[in-house]
C-alpha cells in the first residue's frame, strides 16, 4: 500500500440490505453536515444493479431527514442511449430516487449520453467544471461507484488509455461487448479524486477475487488492467461489500 494513499477502509455487511442501510446512514450525515457547512452537498451516482436497493432505501426511508433541496446530483458514467431506455443509468436513478425525494430538477445534472459520447463528455466535463466552481475548495463531496469482476468502475475499462485523460473530468469511453451498450461517457479518475468521499458499493462472490487484486494494487503499484485500482479519494476510499465479496475470506482453490 503506498503510504501517501490516504487509505483504504473496509467495511464488510452482511447482505446488500444491511450495506445499503449503512451507506444510506453514512450519506445522511455526510449530506447534513456538508450542508450545514457549505450550503449544499454533491453527489456521484453510480451506475448498475447494486446501487438499486441503496437508492430505494434513500427514498423510503430517507426522504426526510437528508436536506434534499440542498443535494447536488451527478452521475459517475451514462451509456449512449436515450433517458428512457431500460439501459440509461438516469433511468434507474430516476425511478429508485429521483423522482421520490424533494431534489430540484435544476440540481439534476444527467449526462446527455444519447447526443454522442464525444459530444456529451465535452458537455459533462463543463457541468462538472460549474459544479467545482461552486465549492470552496473545488472539490465533489460525495462519489460512489461499482465495480466489476473484470475490475472496471464508472465507465472506465481495463486497457484504457489513461493518458488521453490527462487534463479531463468528463470523457468518451467503450465498454467490451460482455456489457450494454458499447458507447458510453464516464468521469475520469481525475474527476473522481476531486471528491471528499468516494465510497465502493462492491457485492457478489463473483467480485471477491477481483476485490483482492484490487486492494493489493491499490497504492504505487496500481495495476491499469484493474482500473478499480487507480480510484483515489481526497481523505481514502471506503469499500462497502457484503459476505459473499468479503476479500478476507480465502478463495478456494478450483
Ligand atoms: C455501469 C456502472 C458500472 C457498474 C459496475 C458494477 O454503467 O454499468 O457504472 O461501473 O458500477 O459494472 O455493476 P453492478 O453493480 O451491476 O454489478
């Protein structure tokens, strides 16, 4: 681990049901006091399955303890496809949250992916700008993100070539054709280190082994081929995983 990183920290929940009430307590407090300090508090989205039961949570029981009309909505990665598409991460934030909390439809930035990654990522990268703009220290409070088997987060996929990155919050992306939709548009790790807080939603057996590469290349030695493993934070990384992604528990040998 190299010893600049701020840190990894590791909290292990039973079940997607217990992770998702811990996180949904942890972005309350975080979304009061960010208020209570700053007047607003911005959140990254992530995109996916396992953010579902997270963001219903937030909805059902959360709608009125955390300032919604202060809460600032971005989102980590869009693929190229209309608001409305069963694929449109906007649409499954939509229907779990979004439309079900008092949040103000100005303070919704949603990725206009289905105008063309390149043309969108230009456009992101600019709301991403104002939005920095509005922060006393130029920073995002809040990014949460997924990560797959194959070590992939946001829309950021192993063989990338991050220095067409370099200077760029917003950018185009493809996605192998395992995965919907091929044209995307993803925040750069870049982006992602201008955040307070950046917390893993990682779930799933499926994802333990990977989570192991991960949190062993995390640091000096991060491996391009685990993008997950590159992911910074202002104040360290909180991984928030379940039994069954739990990367303390051995695998076992096939
Ligand atoms: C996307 C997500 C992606 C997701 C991971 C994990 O647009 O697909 O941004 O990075 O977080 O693929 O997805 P699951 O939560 O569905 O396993």
């Amino acid at each position: 681990m190299n010893p600049r990183d701020p840190g990894h920290h590791l909290h292990v929940h039973r079940d997607q049901r217990e992770l998702a009430h811990a996180v949904a307590q942890r972005i309350s407090r975080a979304a009061s006091q960010a208020v209570a300090r700053r007047g607003r508090f911005t959140i990254t989205l992530a995109g996916g399955s396992t953010p579902r039961t997270l963001y219903s949570v937030l909805a059902q029981d959360h709608a009125r303890d955390i300032p919604w009309s202060s809460i600032v909505i971005l989102f980590g990665d869009e693929r190229c496809v209309g608001p409305d598409h069963e694929h449109s991460n906007f649409r499954m934030a939509a229907q779990t949250l979004l439309t079900r909390v008092g949040i103000l439809p100005h303070h919704v930035h949603r990725i206009r992916a289905e105008s063309g990654s390149a043309d969108a990522a230009r456009e992101y990268d600019h709301v991403l700008r104002n939005v920095l703009a509005a922060d006393p220290d130029g920073m995002f409070d809040l990014t949460l993100l997924g990560m797959g088997a194959d070590g992939h987060t946001a829309s950021l996929f192993p063989g990338r070539d991050f220095s067409a990155d370099a200077g760029r919050l917003a950018m185009p992306a493809t996605a192998p054709t395992a995965f919907p939709v091929p044209e995307r548009v993803t925040i750069t790790l870049e982006a992602i280190a201008r955040s307070r807080n950046v917390d893993f939603l990682v779930t799933g057996s499926d994802k333990r082994a990977t989570l192991q590469a991960v949190l062993r290349a995390a640091g000096s030695d991060a491996d391009p081929a685990l993008p997950a493993s590159l992911v910074r934070g202002r104040h360290g990384i909180d991984w928030h995983v379940d039994a069954a992604a739990n990367p303390h528990i051995p695998i076992p040998h096939s």
